[in-house]
C-alpha cells in the first residue's frame, strides 16, 4: 500500500511554487536550500520523495 505523498506543492499568489511537508506543514528544505519562492518546482516534490 502507498501512504500519502510527504511533500506537496502550492502555487502562491506572485505566481511562484513553494514546496511543503504535508507532515509538519512548514516549508521543505534540503541541504540548506529552502524550497520557497521557486519559478517552477520541476518534479522536486517527486525528487524530495526519494531522498
């Protein structure tokens, strides 16, 4: 069975995404770079699953 995905994406308002931990509901971040303000999250969320 697979659980629900960690880590989720919303588009904000200024039309940039930011990445989130659907667990704790803070903003994801990964070797120092938080994923906020981003153009576009390029598959980061499925990237994040991984790791």
């Amino acid at each position: 069975m697979i659980g629900k995905p960690r880590f989720g994406a919303r588009k904000e308002l200024d039309e940039t995404w930011t990445i989130f931990d659907r667990r704790t509901g803070k903003i994801a971040e990964r070797s120092g770079l938080i994923m906020v303000r981003l153009n576009k999250f390029l598959g980061l969320v499925q990237i994040l699953e991984q790791i």
